[in-house]
C-alpha cells in the first residue's frame, strides 16, 4: 500500500514538471507585443489549468491500473486539442534536449 502511494505520488510529481515544462516551451513561436503576449499567456493559464486537473488520471497511468474513473475521463475530454497535442509535441523532444537517448514505445 506504501509502495503504491509513493509510486502516485512520484506520477503526480512528474505529471506537474510535464506541465510545467510544456507550458514553457508553448511560449516559443508566439506572437509578439503586448498584445500577443497577452493572448500567449491567457492560453498558457487555460492550458495549464486543463492540464493541472489531469492529476486525477494519476493512478490509471501505473501498470496494472483499473480503468480511469468518471472524473479523469472527464478532465481529459477538457482538455483542449491543441493544449494537448502541444504538450505531447512537447514532451517526446524532451529527452534529446536533455542529452538522453530517444525513447521508443512499442
């Protein structure tokens, strides 16, 4: 039980650098000025809040996991398309900017 609360704890953990991290690189490509700083950041905190309630997935995402409750299937249908695939785009470059090896899933 010990083990499968820390193992959460540790996928709520990576799931917020995962946000935090796509939030940031979203930023690149945007528009400039204060007007488009502006656009570029109210898309930011949507994305980030749609993201943020993703945290309900957490224990569904572990081997073995039930299926995904009513209120982690409820936040990922609110999540936005291009918040979404932004943050995926995101993530699979993280490993060659961090001078790792590509991961391949199968």
């Amino acid at each position: 039980m010990a083990a499968t609360k820390s193992l959460v704890s540790l996928v709520s953990r990576a799931m917020m650098l995962f946000v935090l991290v796509a939030l940031v690189a979203q930023t690149h490509g945007q528009p400039n000025g204060p007007m488009g700083q502006i656009v570029v950041a109210q898309q930011l905190q949507s994305c980030s809040a749609q993201l943020g309630n993703l945290n309900l997935c957490a224990p569904f995402v572990l081997p073995g996991a039930a299926n995904p409750s009513a209120e982690c299937c409820n936040a990922l249908q609110a999540v936005g398309h291009e918040c979404l695939c932004n943050t995926i785009r995101v993530s699979t470059r993280l490993p060659t900017q961090c001078n790792l090896s590509s991961i391949s899933c199968a």
